[in-house]
C-alpha cells in the first residue's frame, strides 16, 4: 500500500514525544525556560546564564537539547511573493552579487511587469543612499518600478539612454518622476535614442545639458537597465529603425541589446550602428559597481541569457518562470 502523505509528519511528531517523554521534569523545565527567554524575550546565553546561575554552556546544551527533541522548532518564512531557492541557484549559476525572483503564478509579460517593478521599486528603496549617482534607461518594466516607487534617498539620477518609445516610458521622462520622488538632481538627455549618423549624434552631445549627463555617467554607481529582445521582438532600439535596417542586423546576428548595445545570442557584441547611438556603452557599464537588469517573460529569454552572458550585469531582477528557464541552460562553469 502506498503511503499516506501525512503519515511521515505523524512518526516525527511520536518520535519528538517519546524523546520529551525521555527527559526528567527538572531538566524539560529548565530547556523551556531557556528557550522561552532566548527565543521569546531574545535574551542572550550569558543574560540567561546569569539569571538562573549557570553556565552558557550549559544554557547552549539545553537549547540545542530543546532543538533536537522538537521542544522547540525554527521556521523560516521568506517572503510568500520571492522565491528564495530560485534566486539562490540563478546567482550562483550566472556569477550574480545577488539575484531577486518574483514566485509569480503567470508568464504573461503585463503581470510580470507590474511584479518586477514592485519588486525593484523596494530593492532600490533598500540599497540607494544619498552618496549613490544612479542611472536609470528606459522601457515599460522601467516605468513599472517608478509607477510603484514611493521613496527614494536624494540623490543623483542620470539617464543612461536616449528616448525611444512611448513619450511617458522615455528614460527623460522616468529621470524627472524618480527626482520628483528624492529631491536628488536631474540629468537628463533631451535627444533620441538613435540618429540617422555619427554626426548627428556628435552634435547632440556638444549641447551643454547633454555634455553634462555624459560626463555623469562616470560616477554612476547604480544603474538599472532593460533588455531588449529582437527575436521575438521586443525593444525600443528596434523599432527606431527602418524595416530594412532591422532585417540586416537581423541578418547579421543581432539578437538582444542592453542600453543600445547589440549582442548575439552567445552575449557578444555585434559591431552595428556605431556611433549613432547616445546612450552608455557595455564598457563603461562595465565599471559601474551595480548594473541591475529587470527582465521577465516568455519573449525575453533568450535575450536576457545574452545580456548575463556579457558579464556587466551583477544583480538580476525577474520572474520565477525565467528563472527556471535560465537555469535550466545556464553555463556549466564561469
């Protein structure tokens, strides 16, 4: 006969109450109270020891007494919309400072991509101080975390890409609400994404408010960034150029790009559009202390495992459902 699912729980449970039933009265008095007062009133071992006259080592011996015959039992609850384990796996398997899952229960990208931006909203909530420069680029998951962005340390905030896209997602636009929130000091980039050449563009960064926010992205020291995808297609980059453009690169390889940098699916750099673009480079990103990457749904796995696979990335926000994809072709070594 099979075994009953609660038959397991049930032999712990006798098993724990046969070795309670095994300890004398005035020594399972003793471990209650130790436990009740370190545990309970958090005490500490010598606080305990000298209130009853003992050791602390024999207070540790009664509290590891009480673990082990299940007088006392220690769980820990993470956070029921983070998934823990997933986050722990995806770090170590990508070369992550950390990694941040959202348990989501759908891959449908507008769902995700209010989870993440809660999720970012309170990670940046946490890390950011008023001697941080952060830099901030552009995209729907992007203006999902100002969306739920309450607070935030004063400090500096620059845009790391030109605008593309939705006049309300552009990165100038999400600049001016983040330092609405802070009090910090906007720089913005008041130009497109991407330019028909390299003069056009030279000629966009000579203006003075332009000049000023590329001199600033040198002292960056947090930098939140999307990912692009362009097959499935799923960026801003891409949809700034023409059909026949975007079937060339295409056709040469291009398959992600992170803050206007275009990548292959292996996560290299395919040398396109250079110096038509005003926006940070991956080299400079580079040597920002945290690049932190939202990213979440089905259409972005392939182009988000490129983007970890440049190396830039150290902290990875996404959902549970892309990060068992990820890990299920992540690198065997690093």
């Amino acid at each position: 006969m099979r075994e009953s699912s609660c038959e397991p729980e049930i032999r712990r449970r006798v098993a724990r109450q046969r070795r309670v039933m095994n300890i004398g009265p005035s020594e399972l008095v003793q471990m209650a109270y130790v436990a009740q007062q370190h545990y309970r009133v958090g005490k500490s071992l010598v606080e305990i020891a000298d209130d009853i006259d003992m050791s602390r080592f024999k207070v540790a011996r009664l509290l590891a007494r009480a673990r082990e015959t299940g007088l006392v039992t220690i769980r820990v609850n993470a956070p029921g919309t983070l998934h823990a384990e997933l986050a722990r796996r995806l770090a170590a398997a990508y070369g992550l400072n950390r990694a941040i899952v959202a348990n989501t229960t759908t891959d449908l990208s507008p769902a995700i991509r209010a989870e993440l931006g809660r999720i970012t909203a309170n990670l940046l909530t946490e890390i950011v101080t008023e001697s941080d420069v952060l830099g901030i680029a552009s995209g729907r998951t992007l203006t999902a975390i100002v969306d739920q962005l309450d607070r935030l340390a004063p400090c500096d905030v620059v845009q790391l890409t030109g605008m593309a896209g939705d006049p309300n997602q552009t990165s100038s636009d999400l600049v001016r609400r983040i330092c609405e929130i802070s009090g910090g000091r906007p720089f913005p980039i008041y130009a497109p994404l991407v330019v028909s050449d390299p003069q056009a563009a030279e000629a966009f960064k000579r203006q003075a408010s332009v000049q000023a926010t590329f001199q600033r992205m040198s002292r960056v020291t947090k930098a939140v960034l999307a990912v692009g995808s362009w097959e499935p297609p799923e960026s801003q980059l891409s949809d700034a150029l023409s059909d026949d453009e975007r079937a060339e690169l295409l056709a040469r390889g291009v398959r992600a790009e992170i803050s206007a940098t275009l990548l292959d699916e292996r996560g290299q750099r395919v040398p396109a559009l250079e110096g038509r673009t005003l926006a940070i480079d991956v080299e400079a990103l580079r040597n920002i202390p945290e690049v932190i990457v939202v990213a979440g749904g089905a259409q972005k796995t392939e182009a988000l495992r490129a983007a970890l696979n440049t190396g830039v990335v150290t902290i990875l926000a996404t959902d549970s459902h892309m990060a068992q994809r990820l890990l299920d072709g992540a690198p065997r070594a690093r």
